[in-house]
C-alpha cells in the first residue's frame, strides 16, 4: 500500500520559536497513528497545520497525491474531533451531525439518512433531538465523531478526545473509536499524551519532542526498543 498522507519537512514557528522542526511523517490508507507526547511537544499544532487552521512556514503535505497545504479548511477533506466538545449548543444532535452537509448544500432528505445511518453508528439514535447539554460528556465526543465522519472526510485527525472524560468511559469510547475507524478503513491520526491510550489503540506511534518525531514503530518497539533516555522516561520502560 502506498502513503495516503505524506508530510513532508512541515515547519512550523511562532515568533522566534521552532514549534514544527522539519516534521516528516507518512501515513498509509486506513493506518491509525498516534501521535505521543509531553504538553508543548506540538501535537496540536500539527494537526492544526495538516487541516488548514493553522499555515505552515515551510514543507508540504500531500494527501492521496495532491499537495493541499495551499487550501483553505474545507477543501481539504479532513476531519477534526477536539479535546473539548465543539459541539453548537443551540443545535440538536441531527442538526450537529448534519451542519456539514448542510454548509455543502446536501439536501434534506440525504442528510436525514446519512445523520441516521451515523447515529446507528455511535449508538446514539435515541438522542437524534437532544441538545448537547443534555448529553454526556462521552455522548457529546461519539456526536462529535459522528460530525466530523458525515462528510465522509479523507483522514480523520483526534485531539485528545478523550482526555476530558472519566477513566471507564475513556476506554469504552477508546475501543468504540478504533472499531468505527477499522469499520470505515479510516485513515486516522489520534493524538494524545497517554502512553497507555497510544499503546493500545494505534497501528503506529510517533513519539514528539519539541517540535520534533523521535521514534516511531509499532506500540511494542517503542516501549520496549526505546532509542533514547527521552523515549525510555516518556514511555515509563525505563528503570
Ligand atoms: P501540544 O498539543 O503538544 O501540547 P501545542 O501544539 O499546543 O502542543 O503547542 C506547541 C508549542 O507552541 C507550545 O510551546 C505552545 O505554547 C506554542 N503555541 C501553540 N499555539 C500557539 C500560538 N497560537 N501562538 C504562540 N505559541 C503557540
Ligand atoms: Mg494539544
């Protein structure tokens, strides 16, 4: 399989600060990466940079070929879940899950069947008219997913969405997440700083520091091959 999403030397600087230091990361169709690492590492500001809220100051980033670095948000066909729920309060669940549809003028009745198919999807079908603040903290990020999926985006980026959440609702939702994401083949980056969530839930791991990947691999080799004293403390595999 080839790569689906290729950055390529991204930087990033804010003022005289390197916060992207000539990122390189290649992403095949349906791999689930997580990217791992301390606050202020720059995870966020990644993921701002490949969905277009954020320019970058140098590289390229290519998705299924095409160099999109130079378009704005919504042609890029990317997903977004944030940490905190960026749901529209005065929105109901449907209206949630259909707002893209709707800004890309998909008429009514293909988005009711796609807002249902989803909330089958999240389990969620009971609250299609529930305002948000009616819904639990884990009820709000599956509408959240399920938002950011019904305009079928290529890849699909997660910032910590899971952080905000209790520990037994973290991981119910961490394993909804990856089956939802194996069921669409969706190309995913998850981000977090949980050593625990990126072991378990991802394909592959990169490990950032300042701005930078330090090591990437499959779960296991990262925590058992550290190639530094930072990957060794960072993943607790060291003694
Ligand atoms: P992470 O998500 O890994 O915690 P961020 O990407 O949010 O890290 O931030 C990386 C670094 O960039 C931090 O030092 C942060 O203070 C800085 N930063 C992020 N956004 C801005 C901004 N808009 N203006 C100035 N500095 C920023
Ligand atoms: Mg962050």
């Amino acid at each position: 399989m080839s790569d689906y999403l290729e950055l390529q030397g991204i930087r990033k600087r804010f003022g005289s600060a390197n916060v992207l230091d000539e990122v390189n990361l290649q992403i095949r169709e349906g791999e689930l990466v997580t990217l791992l690492g301390p606050s202020g590492c720059g995870k966020s500001t990644m993921l701002r940079c490949i969905a277009g809220l954020s320019d970058i100051d140098g590289g390229r980033i290519l998705l299924d070929g095409k160099d999109i670095a130079n378009l704005p948000p919504r042609s890029r066909e990317i997903g977004m879940v944030f940490q905190a729920y960026a749901l529209f309060p005065n929105l109901t669940v449907s209206q949630n899950i259909e707002y893209g549809l709707k800004m890309r003028g998909v008429d009514k009745a293909a988005r009711k069947s796609r807002s249902e198919e989803l909330l089958a999807i999240v389990e969620l079908t009971d609250k299609r008219d529930a305002y948000p603040q009616q819904l639990s903290g884990g009820q709000q990020q599956r509408v959240a997913l399920a938002r950011s999926l019904a305009v079928r985006p290529k890849v699909l980026l997660l910032d910590e969405p899971l952080s905000a959440l209790d520990a037994q609702i973290r991981k119910n939702l961490r394993s909804e997440i990856r089956a939802i994401q194996r069921q669409f083949n969706m190309t995913t980056i998850f981000v977090t700083h949980d050593q625990e969530e990126a072991l378990t839930l991802s394909d592959r791991v990169c490990l950032m520091n300042k701005g930078r990947i330090v090591q990437e691999g499959a779960p296991e080799a990262i925590y058992t091959k550290p190639r530094t004293e930072f990957v060794a403390r960072f993943m607790g595999s060291y003694n």
